[in-house]
C-alpha cells in the first residue's frame, strides 16, 4: 500500500459493513455478534499468514500464480469503483455456493486457496479462530472460504492499482504484516510464532479488531 491508501485488513472491513457481515451470519449458520468476533479474529490471522507466506521465494511465487489464476477468473466480474474487484460488491454472489462458503474464486477451490495464503499456518489459524469464537469447526471453515477470496481479491486490486511486480509484490505484503501487527499490539506476530497448542489465543486479537475496525460501523 502507498502513503495514504487503506490496509487490506480497512480495506475488506469497510467493504463488508453490517450487511455483510449479516449474510455470512446467515450462511455460516452463527449470530451477527458471534460471526463479527469470528470475522475480527479471521481477517488479521489471514492477512498476517498471507504476508508471512509472501516473505519466502516460494511462498510469494505460490500468491503470483494464484493472483494470476483469480484474475483470469470471477475477480474481475461485477461492479468496480470503490469494490474490490468486483467481489466485495457480488458477496451475496460469493455467499450462494452453500456450506463450502461460496465455491471456487477465480476456479481456484477454497481449500487449495487457504492453503495457499497461510501455508503450514492454516490449521493454527482454523483452531485459533474457532477457540476465539465459538465457531463450529464447520462453520469456521465455511467463513475462512468465504473470507479467503476477498483478501485474494483486495490483493488483487491493490496489485493492480499499484502496478506491482513481484518485488513490489513482496513489499507490500511486507508493509501489510507491519500493519497488522501494529493494529493487534504484535498478537498476531506471537500467535503465529507459538509452537503447538500454546497458551496464547485469538480473543485479544478479535476484541481489537472490532474496536478498531467493525466498532466504526
């Protein structure tokens, strides 16, 4: 992101807002206030995974490859303007896929592409935001498919918008890790880090992303 452009973590909040925050709750079968603890939590564990993922050659080729997947695919359908790529303004579109949390982004399955952003990290983060919100393990999964194609896509239109190569690519990526561990007080940055079970959980972390960031709604 350059000087005066929104986080991706600002990014997909300010574009979800109550409303769709409200359908993912339909779809993923929780109350709003549950799905928006689950969402706080999700979305700095994502974006600090996805970054972590872009700091190693291979991790950052994996993002390009998939990056240039999803924009031959569904990211640049609907609208444009102030959406991500067109997905944040279709999320109804996005929610319609039933329990896998809205089918494959771009052709890329949801599974693979949660894989792809988080790497080792994704069981971690899977656990981390279930223990944080109460989530079933089911329905956890179905928000991180739903959420996963919106960082893709806010990556997208930021690599877009910025002319990015790969280089700037990884700058970015690293400018996005500060800023996320800047908004959780380094939470995310020790939850990562932690080997195993750990002691340390996500509830911090969903507390300060809803203050910060859904607490503006």
């Amino acid at each position: 992101m350059s000087s005066g452009s929104p986080s991706l973590l600002e990014m997909i909040s300010e574009s979800l807002g109550k409303e769709g925050i409200a359908q993912i709750s339909q779809q993923i079968g929780a109350s709003e206030s549950q799905t928006s603890s689950a969402i706080g939590a999700a979305l700095p564990a994502l974006l600090g995974g996805m970054s972590r993922q872009g700091s190693t050659a291979d991790g950052l080729s994996g993002l390009m490859g998939m990056l240039d997947q999803f924009g031959g695919g569904k990211e640049s359908s609907g609208g444009g303007g102030s959406s991500i790529g067109g997905l944040l303004g279709s999320l109804s579109g996005l929610l319609g896929g039933g329990g896998s949390g809205g089918g494959s982004a771009g052709g890329i399955n949801p599974a693979d592409l949660l894989g792809g952003l988080l790497g080792g990290s994704q069981g971690k983060v899977e656990n981390g935001v279930q223990q944080a919100s109460g989530l079933s393990s089911a329905a956890t999964k179905s928000l991180l498919a739903i959420l996963a194609p919106l960082i893709l896509g806010a990556l997208m239109k930021s690599k877009q918008s910025q002319g990015l190569d790969g280089a700037g690519l990884k700058d970015l990526l690293g400018r996005e890790q500060a800023s996320v561990e800047q908004k959780t007080g380094g939470l995310i940055g020790k939850f990562l880090d932690q080997d195993g079970d750990g002691d340390f959980d996500l509830n911090d972390v969903a507390k300060l992303a809803m203050g910060q960031l859904f607490g503006k709604k």
